[in-house]
C-alpha cells in the first residue's frame, strides 16, 4: 500500500510550520474553542486534543465554525486512545471515525498513533490519508531507546510526518533522540521530543537538530505530556523561533533544579545583550550524564549548583585561585577543546552588593553559616581586607571554616555581646514559608542585614531588621550579581543588571500571587492567566528604565576583571547570519494558509 515516501513529502514540504505547535484541550466544544481563540493570533499552530472531549463527534460542527474564522492559522486533530496515553475510551475504528470527520470539517492535519495505524486496514488508512495531512506518531512513557525500530515501524505507512515522543530518564536521552532526528530529518518530515523534566534540551534544541516543530502547552497545569513547557515561555524565554546552528547553549546543572530562576535571568540577558544563546534547566541526576551532554551538544557553559558545586572541581582542567581556596565552583566555561574551567562568582554575589554600600576593608562582618555560600563569604571578604566572624548551628563546622579562611570562630552566645557592620545568613533559615530566623532581635546589633535568602523577599530575619531599622541587602541582589558575573565570564559583556534584576523580581511576585491563588490543575479559562505573563514578557523587552529594580541593579557598579581563561574560551554573541536571512514570518503563514485551503477543499 505504500506510496513513495518522496510523494508524501513533497505533499507537505510546501508547509511552513510555526516552530511551536500548541495542545489545546477542554471537556467540551466551547471551552476548547475559547481556549483556542485565546492563543491562535499568537500562535497560529494548534493541536486540538480532541480525545479530551466528552463527546468528540458531536463537538466537531461548533469546531468547524472555528477553523473558518481562523484559515491563516494550521490545527491538528489528535484522538488519541487511552491504551496510547490519550483520553479517548472508544476503539480504534471510532478514532478513525472522529479523524476522518475532523479532516472533513477542514482540519490540515491529523495525528494517528502507530498502534492505531497497525490496527486499521490498509484502504482505510490510505482514505485517511487522502482526506488529510498526516502524522503517525509513536510514544515511548518509559524511556528513550530503540528510535530507529520505532521509525522503522511507523516508515511502513503512509504519512506527511512522523513523530517519535520518548521520555527522557536522563539528560543524555536528549543527545540520543537529537541524534535520530538528524539521522532522519533528510528524508522524512520528522517531529521528535523527549518527554519529562529532563527531556527540555530536546523540547528546545530539537527543531535545530531537524524536528519540524515542537510541541507546548498552553498554560502550566494544561500540560499534556510530562515535561511539556508553557509556549509563552518557549517564545518568550527560549525565544524558540531563533533556535539556530549557531545558538550556544547554557544551562544550570544540579539536583533538583526546577525550582531555578536562572533560565529566567540568563536567557532575559542573552536576548537583552542581542547574544545568540539559550539558558536550560538541566536536571543531572550524575555528574557523568551531565559531562557527557557537555561534550555532545556542546553545551559552552553551565552554572553549578547542589550538590555539585564540590564534585565538579576534580573534572575542571583549572580554576581561579579562589574557587580552589573555597573548594566550590558555581561557574564551568567549556573551551573551543573541550576543556572545563572553573569560577566562583558566589563571592562577587556577596562582596559586589556590600562593596556598593560601604569599604569592606576593616569592616566587622558576621556571617551565619559555615556551608558553600558561607565559605564564598568568608573568602571572598577576607580578600577584600574584611574582619570575618563565623557562626554556626555546628561549632566544629565554623571552626574549622574560620581557620582556613583565616576568620574568627564566634560563639553563638557571643554574637549578641558583639557590634558588627553587616550581619550575612547564609543558612536557609527563612526560606519558603518559613517562620524561623537565624538569629534573635537582640543579636542584630548591626548597620546592616544581608539574607541571602530571596524567596521570600521578606523573610522573618528581613522583617526584624526593618523594625530595628537596621539596613537590609535583599538576597536577590546576591543571587542577580553572581549570575551577572556568569554572563560576563561566558559573553566577555558587561551584564544587563537592571534586565536581570527586574525580571526575577517579577518571577518571584508571580510566584507569590500563584501560591497564594492556589489554581486548579486545569483552570477554566486560559485569557486571564495568560494576560500578566506577556505583559511582562513584553515588558521585559522594551528598552524603558524598570519600576521596581533593584538599587544595585541601578547602579552602574565596578565590573570585576574577567580572566583571561574566561575571555579566551567564551562564545561570542554573534548572532547568526542564519536567522537573519530566514524570512518574515508572514511568508511561512501565507504557506500554511494556503496548504490548509487547498486541504480543505478536497
Ligand atoms: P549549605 O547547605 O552548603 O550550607 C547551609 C549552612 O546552613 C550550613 O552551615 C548549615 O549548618 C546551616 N544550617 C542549615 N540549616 C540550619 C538551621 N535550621 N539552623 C541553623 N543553621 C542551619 O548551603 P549554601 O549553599 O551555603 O546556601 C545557604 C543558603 O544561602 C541557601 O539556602 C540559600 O538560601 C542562600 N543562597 C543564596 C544565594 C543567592 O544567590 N542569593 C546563593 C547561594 C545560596
């Protein structure tokens, strides 16, 4: 029954596909239609789940209405069964039923399962076939491996597309489904993605690595596939469309790290500073996972956190003297060789916001704490001339922090007889929703607070010290000047530190206002939660001076030398010349319009 694969294709070479194609679902016609119409001028790429109705056959005469109001915009009909992974409970020869409906109602493209292909007879499927742009589609819920016998077996039939969905069980599973769609994006039209948290790289990089377009969720909490990222954050944050050849990539590593507002920060920079770069949360449940995607994407440099700030330093081919003083590295530059070198730009996080307030030489410093961020500390302000006291919950750990630091150990029942310039927490007491302080009110005899604690902004220790009128350095200022830091190291720029700083301000307000909304996993509509996100998104990218930044943000402050290690190794912005000459997009909407009307018509 099969055709030559190149007639297939040069059946739908003529789309020219938005590169985010998003999964629209709703129980019932008029919620997936509203859904729709709340995303479609932005994104004129829609998957209508249609196995997420009640009753699909009876929904499609209210969705044909509204793929006539839309003809510039491409939409997917999928039915996908339960036994698949979908919610549709009727049997294969139903799903036929709703997809050949779909493709009469003027859908341009429908989504058939491989296990629903295999099922169905050869003229059904090709009458399918023949009403509609079609992708067979494999999911793998458990893992990714054997992608070439999973293609083998969809490449039986006939389609316009063929999309193998895996889940990524580590980052490396990334590099192996990037691989595949390399392998075979020359002859067939492939769409190919990892599922799940660690499956981002490929959600990002797959459609350079010949993945025709990715999938994206409408809204968080409307995922439908693990892993699956809001599209306004694939646009907005990742800015997918510009996704090239010569995108380097970045990433904070460690476990967990879903938590990060780095990707955030560092890709609001990269796009401020015009650099052709894009930031990912890389989940490295091991160092040895995380090395491996280092060399094989390449990825040009990673911000480290826990728990491998130590670890990574028995890989690096050298770092600073510092970094090996404190024995934690928080920043890794990839060299043109492969090489790895190290940086702690934890200590500009915490020297950089004090120095902007007072001379650090022969300033009396407490630090609470005696763990990475407390060793960053304690050197970082010894270097600066500082008097260093260390306090903490493990004597032994602060004694022993205070020698090689060549601090002073102080007693906890010491510190409220003691007058101090600044008092720094770097314990996590106050994180979250925390009650707790680090210290008590009578032993803030200080000029000034700095938690480093930043979410909340407010924590107990924050609130005390206001009431005692005691300044206070917010730990966000640490946690945007380290990260500042990190992009001069990697581009050789100066850092956008008001960008940087404003938006994980608004990050942190949002998250604040979506814990205490507390939303359903599937709220009704999309309009009004989507609404804030791309008002920020769009303020973010307008060049005005922020509201709300911080007062080290505003300052034009001291930019610390960058090694000349760092200078040597780190990727340029150039942005390419590739996704410049890549034309409007009106160009490719005019395509799929038009391939969507003749469609339509037959
Ligand atoms: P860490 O685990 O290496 O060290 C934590 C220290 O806090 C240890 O000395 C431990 O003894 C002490 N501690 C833990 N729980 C305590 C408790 N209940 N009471 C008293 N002491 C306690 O962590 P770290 O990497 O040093 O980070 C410490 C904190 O600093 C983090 O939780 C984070 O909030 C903050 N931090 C902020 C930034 C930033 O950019 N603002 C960067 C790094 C760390």
């Amino acid at each position: 029954m099969r055709e030559s694969s190149s007639a297939y294709a040069s059946r739908i070479r003529r789309f020219r596909l938005p590169r985010v194609c998003i999964a629209v679902v709703g129980g019932d016609a008029a919620t997936m239609v509203e859904r729709a119409e709340s995303l479609v001028r932005d994104n004129p790429f829609i998957e209508l789940r249609l196995d997420y109705l009640s009753q699909p056959q009876v929904a499609l005469p209210k969705i044909k209405a509204f793929l006539e109001l839309h003809p510039e915009a491409t939409f997917i009909a999928t039915c996908r069964r339960a036994v698949n992974g979908g919610k549709f409970k009727g049997s294969v020869a139903a799903e036929l039923a709703v997809l050949r409906k779909a493709a009469d109602i003027g859908f341009p493209l429908a989504d058939l399962e491989l296990q629903s292909a295999e099922a169905v007879k050869a003229d059904e499927l090709k009458d399918l076939y023949d009403r509609v742009g079609l992708i067979i589609s494999c999911h793998d819920f458990r893992a990714t491996k054997k992608l070439d016998d999973q293609m083998a077996a969809m490449n039986k039939y006939p389609a316009d597309f063929y999309k193998l969905v895996s889940t990524a069980t580590n980052l490396h599973d990334n590099v192996v489904m990037m691989k595949f769609l390399q392998a075979h994006s020359g002859s067939h039209e492939m769409v190919g993605v990892c599922m799940g948290e660690q499956g981002i790289i490929s959600r990002v990089l797959g459609v350079r690595a010949g993945s025709v377009f990715t999938f994206a969720a409408a809204m968080r909490g409307e995922e439908t596939a693990p892993g699956q990222v809001p599209a306004s954050e694939l646009r907005d944050i990742y800015r997918i469309e510009m996704v090239d050849q010569a995108t380097q990539v970045y990433g904070v590593a460690g476990d967990p790290v879903a938590h990060s507002l780095s990707p955030v920060m560092m890709n609001a920079a990269f796009r401020r500073e015009a650099v052709n770069a894009v930031y990912l949360a890389l989940h490295a449940k091991t160092l040895k996972d995380l090395l491996a995607c280092v060399q094989e994407i390449p990825i040009r440099g990673l911000s480290m956190t826990m728990p491998y700030k130590q670890e990574i330093l028995e890989i690096l081919e050298n770092s600073d003297a510092l970094t090996k003083q404190i024995g934690a590295c928080n920043t890794v530059v990839r060299g043109a060789g492969g090489q790895l070198y190290g940086f702690n730009t934890d200590v500009a996080g915490i020297t950089v916001p004090l120095e902007q307030r007072l001379h650090l030489a022969g300033a009396r410093i407490l630090i609470v704490g005696a763990g990475g961020a407390a060793r960053a500390g304690a050197f970082g302000l010894k270097a600066k001339g500082a008097e260093v006291f260390i306090t903490n919950r493990t004597p032994e750990k602060a004694q022993a922090l205070a020698r090689q630091a060549k601090a002073k150990y102080l007693k906890r029942a010491d510190v409220a007889k003691q007058q101090f310039d600044v008092i720094i927490n770097a314990t996590p007491v106050g994180m979250g929703a925390s009650k707790q302080s680090p210290l008590e009110e009578k032993e803030l005899n200080t000029k000034y607070v700095f938690d480093l604690v930043y979410n909340p902004a407010e924590t107990p220790l924050v609130k005390m010290a206001r009431a005692k009128e005691i300044q206070v350095v917010p730990g966000l200022e640490m946690f945007v000047q380290q990260g500042a830091r990190q992009f001069e190291i990697w581009t050789g720029k100066p850092a956008p530190l008001a960008e940087m700083a404003y938006v994980v301000t608004k990050a942190l307000e949002r998250q604040a206002t979506e814990k205490v909304t507390e939303e359903p996993p599937v709220p009704v509509r999309t309009a009004k939660r989507s609404e804030p996100r791309a008002a920020v998104s769009k303020a973010a990218r307008k060049s005005e001076p922020r509201a709300a930044v911080s007062r080290a943000a505003k300052k034009s402050e001291p930019r610390a030398a960058v090694s000349k290690a760092a200078k040597k190794s780190e990727p340029r912005a150039a942005v390419s010349r590739a996704a410049k000459k890549s034309g409007p997009k009106t160009v490719a909407r005019k395509a799929a319009k038009k391939q969507a009307q003749t469609t339509r018509k037959k």
